[in-house]
C-alpha cells in the first residue's frame, strides 16, 4: 500500500510539474518549488482526511459488530 501511494504521489508530481512547464509557470523557479510543494502538502492533507474516514468507518463496523455478537449471545442465554 505504502509503495503505491508513493508511485502515486510521483506521479502526480511530474504531471502537475509537466502542465506547469507546458504552461509556462515554471519560469520562476520559486514559482516551480512553490507549486512541488503545494502538490506535496495537498496530497498529504487528502492522504490524512481518507485516513480519518476509514479509521471512523472501521470503527463504527466494530461497534456495530459487537453489538451483533451481544445480541446473538444474549438470544443463546434465553
């Protein structure tokens, strides 16, 4: 998982970094670092937020799957 979000991370780096020259916004090479790093601090930030998701997902399934085994326990008692 890890190996495939950095190929993706680099690949989504030298297309924004290959648009950018087509258009001429790389002249500056401030302007070049500011967008590889604006690139870099957007992906990180979406990285993080769907891990937040999915960890609040994970753990609504387990709540609810624990109150599934409580009640499957509780009809074995009765």
């Amino acid at each position: 998982m890890a190996v495939r979000k950095v190929i993706q991370f680099l690949l989504i780096e030298l297309l924004v970094v290959f648009i950018s020259h087509a258009v001429g916004a790389l002249d500056d090479a401030f302007m070049g670092a500011a967008i590889i790093i604006a690139v870099a601090v957007i992906y990180s930030l979406v990285n993080y937020f769907s891990y937040l998701i999915s960890q609040s997902d994970a753990e609504a399934m387990t709540r609810k799957m624990q109150r599934i085994k409580e009640e499957i326990k509780n009809d074995k008692k009765h």
